[in-house]
C-alpha cells in the first residue's frame, strides 16, 4: 500500500451555506479539493468561471462535478435530449476547469432494463465526454431502478468499454445493501475514476431516506469504512479520498467546524488504512484532574459537598483563583473564573497520558491545535485544546504529578475519605448539532474508542448517550445529548454534568454521607418496588438501597451501584459509583428517574 498521503477531497453538499460559504470552510480546513454539488452552484450568483477563479484563489482544485441523473438505457427520442443536456453541462464543466462528471444510475421511468443498451449509451456520453477531454465516472445508486450494485454498474462500464468511462464508488451505496466490499479488488484500478466516503448509523428504513438524512463522516457510524478502503486501495487506486455526505444536521451547522470535523474525520480514516497521518494516540492511564468553572456562590456550595464526600482542600494555585480538593487519587479543581451567577459547569478535564508531547502532536496532527495558556515561568507547562462543547481536554504525564507544584501544600491530605479511589468518568451534556463530532473528537484526537450508543425516554423526551473510553477502561467520557429540543419547554435542569468519583463501597459512603447531611438526591420508593419486582435482589440489600438512595443496574457482566448528589448550582451534580466484576456501563437504565429526582429538587430550590 502506498505511503504517499492521498489528496482529500470534500463535497460541498455536506456543508451549510451558499457555495461560497461551503468554500472558504473547505479550503479553512485544509482540503485540497472539493466536489461542486450541480444545486450550489445554481443558486450561486457566481459564474462558473468566476468559481473557478474563487477555487484557485483558495487553493482548492474542482474534482468532480455532481450528479448527472437519468441518462442511459433509454428511447432514442429521450436519448438526444439527454445527449443535448449532457452537452450544456460539459460547457458548464469547462468554465469551471473540472474534467470528470458523476452519471448516477438511471431512475427514470422511460429507461429499460438492458445492458447492452445501457453501455451502448454510456459509451456513446463517454465518447462526447472525451472530445472535450472529459471523463465519465458512473456511479451505482442503491435505489437505482435497474443498476444499484457496484458489481451491476461495473459490468456496464466494462461492456461499455471506453477510456473516458469508469466507476464511482460510494461507500454508503456499496454498504447500505450489504455488497461484499471484497470484490473491488477485481476492478483494475485506472477504471475506478473517482471514490466517495461516507458512514452511517445502521437503521432498517428506506435506503433513500437512510441517505439523504443519516449520512456521517467516517467514524461517526456503523460502517467498515478502513476495509472498504483497503478493497479500493489495494486495485492501485490513487485518486482523491472524497467525503460525500448528507445530513440534515451538517447541513444547518457552522460549515467551519463541519469542515473540520469532516478532515479530522479523514484522516482517522487515512491512519486506519495504513496512510501516514500522525503518531498513534500515546496510552492513557487514568483521570488526571476536572475542573469545575464556578462563582462565588456556587463555589462555596460546591466546596461544602466535596468536603461532605471526604474530600480536602490541599492547595491553592500559586498565581490563579484555583483551589485543588483531593481524595484518594480523585483530584477536582475549582476556578473562580465564572461571572455569571449559579453558572458552575465542567471547563475542563485532564487525561494522564504515557507521553504527553506526542499527545499534543497528535491533537494537531487531527485539527485541535494545542490552545494558547497564560502561565507564570515555574508553573507546570500543560498543554490543552478545545473539545467541540468547549471543554479544554488536559494531556498530563502518566504517573506524574508535576503540575502538583502549582500548588502550594498538595498531597498532604489526612481527613479520612468515604473510600474514593479516582475519577471513574466525566459525564458532558453535548449540544444537539455536536454530539457525533465529539465522539470523533475523543477518538481522533484523545485515542479513546466509541462505545454503543444507548438511547432512552427521559421525562423529556428522548435522549441519547455514548460512551468514549481507553482500552483498558482507565478513562472513561460519558457524552449524552436530547435528540431533540424545541421551544421553552424544558427540564428545570437544562445541559447537566457530572463527575462520577469511584468509590469502594458505595453503600457504606452513602450511609455515612447521609449522617453528615450531605446533599444526598431522593430517590422515589416507586423505583425500588419496580428494582424489586425485576432483579429480585433480596429484602437485605434492597432495604439498604432505598434507605441510602443508591441506584442499581446490573448486566450479564456484574454489577453497578450508584449515588448522586442533589444539583449544585444550575447543572452540577456529582456521583459515586461501585463496579462490581466486568459491568462497564454508566447506569443507563436509571437515568430518567434521576433526572426527574432533580427536577423535583431544583424546582423545590429554586420556588418553580
């Protein structure tokens, strides 16, 4: 397999805005060339010459022009009608400075199902297509009325037997119907003209609507896209890797940071092929720190619960309004950085990486260049960038407590704790339109690897989460998001957080955290009559779950058991969790009756 980084190359039917717009994004975000999708520039006020013209002046090759529908397999009459609009679009073609067109397989109701008419017609496009020194790259629809297999689309092209002529291929179109990929490879690679890439979620609906609306960038879905590639790579292909995604979310979004996302997307891909893109992901041994963004009020509030659960203020930073609580080998931060009242929220996360330098080079590597930091000249050099929420991700040495230094009289705790151990994961509400980019985020350019999504009917509608974490669960990242919310109807707690402390014995922490008065969440009786009569776990324990508040799932694995506090501030809460054999969950299950439990709470709080 070559070593020689492909061009990239993106659609501008994945991105919102006009066909300027879609430009600047694409060339902003490093791509080398674009597919200029036929609807952006009809409604552009720009001639073509003139986006040809924008194109260089960005830096930007045209690679393909698209789609061209409904040609072959047709009566005369309709033939030369098709042959005169093939003609218009080649004049299109050449003032735009671009020499391959897509033919998408027919669906028109005039077209027949032959072959041999089929290549006899593509033949004769090619021929006009080559007069003009054009090309023809014919792409198999997986909704074509007679032609939408690749292998179908390729015996056509080869009956066809033309230089001007070649296949398509698009990863959604060969997998959405379930083609064995394999058979790529008996493709010589010259007559594969062009390559479009695109994942997606694995849904059982109608293969049209799957793709106009549920398209992803690569690595956001269910596909084997690395493999798919492999096949087309391995027939001597070395043309563009081209994204030719749509999604009704990419396609309302900021196309900056859809641009961005679509090329970290790109490159994941690249380093799963084989291509050279960036260092591997050093390994990652755990939580380093999470900082919380707080005010004045909700910092004190916050500071009273963390002692509540065992923890002690040991430093302070020496040059910023930091304070450092420790526990075991948990570590919190809180920053009296926020000016707006009751606005406590997560602002950051540290990961402890086996080498932290190569992190930073891969963060830059993947498009999250390492974000500008104010530090005084014997302060820990901590390098960071921004998740899409805005979350400032840490890499801190494995092992080693440098930054410690920042802070005068750390590690010296002596007050007993409740038995937490460290920082067992994070939990982030994502913003609608971010969800998907943050999962790539986190595996791209931290190294941690998608789980399963889950989704669930909460009081508010429905929700959606998925875990990010290392391989051998040292750090875990819970990503959860509403699939939809409209108008001012909404939860009293909008966007919640979290940090979830492991802890060795749950049970026992939270009878002890109910003799000091903590901020325990009440959990309803109802929850515990149903836990009853579904797990049957026996008078004993049950009895101390409801008398504690402590929630319980359990799976083919093991066990989890788990205790929340009451919302601090507008969004914070914390938890302790217990993990019993391999369950490697966050208590899905149990979800909608927390978020009800605060609801109660913060309104009860807050007189609503």
């Amino acid at each position: 397999m070559s070593a020689v980084e492909p061009r990239r190359v993106i659609a501008t039917v994945c991105l919102s805005g006009t066909l300027e717009d879609k430009l600047a994004a694409a060339a902003a975000a490093g791509f080398d060339g674009v597919e200029i999708f036929e609807n952006d520039l009809i409604a552009s006020a720009a001639s073509p010459a003139e986006i040809r013209q924008r194109c260089a002046d960005l830096g930007l090759t045209i690679d393909l022009y698209q789609p061209f529908r409904d040609f072959e397999a047709v009566p005369p009459d309709v033939l030369q009608a098709n042959l005169r609009r093939a003609e218009r679009k080649f004049d299109v073609m050449e003032q735009l400075g671009v020499d391959l067109v897509l033919v998408c397989s027919t669906v028109s109701p005039d077209a027949v199902d032959d072959d041999e008419l089929a290549a006899g017609q593509l033949r004769l496009l090619a021929e006009r297509a080559a007069a003009r020194s054009m090309r023809v790259a014919y792409e198999a629809l997986a909704w074509g009325r007679f032609v939408n297999t690749y292998e179908h689309s390729w015996r056509i092209v080869r009956r066809a037997d033309h230089p001007a002529l070649g296949v398509c291929l698009d990863s959604f179109h060969v997998l959405s119907r379930g083609s064995d990929p394999a058979l790529i490879r008996t493709i010589p690679g010259e007559k594969l003209f062009f390559l479009q890439l695109a994942d997606a979620p694995r849904l059982d609906m109608d293969v049209l609507q799957w793709s106009r609306h549920h398209r992803l960038f690569p690595g956001q879905g269910s596909f084997d896209l690395p493999s798919f590639v492999g096949n087309v790579l391995s027939t001597g292909y070395r043309g563009p890797l081209s994204l030719e995604v749509f999604n009704d979310v990419f396609r309302q979004a900021d196309p900056k940071p859809a641009a961005l996302d679509a090329m970290r997307s790109l490159r994941l891909l690249e380093e799963q092929v084989g291509l050279p893109v960036a260092a591997p992901a050093p390994e990652l041994t755990g939580h380093a720190f999470a900082e919380l963004a707080v005010d004045e009020v909700s910092g004190a509030q916050l500071a009273g619960t963390l002692a509540a659960l065992g923890f002690e203020r040991t430093g302070e930073h020496g040059s910023k309004p930091v304070q450092l609580w420790e526990q075991g080998g948990a570590r919190v931060l809180l920053n009296a950085k926020s000016e707006t009242p009751d606005s406590a929220m997560i602002g950051a996360l540290a990961v402890e990486s086996a080498d932290p330098s190569s992190s930073a080079l891969r963060a830059d590597a993947m498009h999250a260049p390492i974000l500008p930091r104010t530090r005084g000249p014997e302060e820990a050099n901590l390098a960071s960038v921004a998740a899409p929420d805005g979350t400032e991700v840490f890499f801190c040495g494995a092992g080693s407590d440098s930054w410690l230094a920042d802070f005068p009289g750390a590690g010296t705790s002596a007050v007993p704790g409740l038995g937490i151990t460290g920082i067992d994961h994070v939990a982030l509400t994502q913003p609608f339109d971010h969800f998907d980019e943050a999962a790539l985020f986190y595996r791209s350019v931290v190294g941690l690897q998608p789980e399963p999504i889950a989704e669930y009917a909460a009081p508010f509608g429905m929700v959606r989460t998925r875990g990010v974490v290392d391989p051998t669960g040292a750090v875990r990242i819970a990503l959860t998001g509403t699939l939809v919310r409209r108008g001012e109807w909404a939860p009293a707690v909008r966007d919640p957080q979290h940090i979830a402390f492991a802890c060795d014995d749950v049970l026992a922490a939270a009878r002890a955290l109910r003799e000091r008065g903590a901020p325990v969440l009440r959990i309803p009786d109802n929850y515990y009559d149903d836990l009853d009569a579904r797990l049957d776990l026996g008078p004993e324990l049950l009895a101390q779950l409801r008398a504690n508040s402590v929630l319980y799932d359990r799976d083919e694995h093991g066990e989890y058991l788990h205790v929340c506090t009451e919302m601090l501030g507008s969004r914070i809460f914390f938890e302790l969790v217990q993990r019993i054999g391999g369950y490697a969950g966050y208590g899905v299950p149990n979800a909608p009756v927390r978020m009800a439990a605060h609801r109660r709470q913060r309104l009860d709080a807050t007189g609503g």
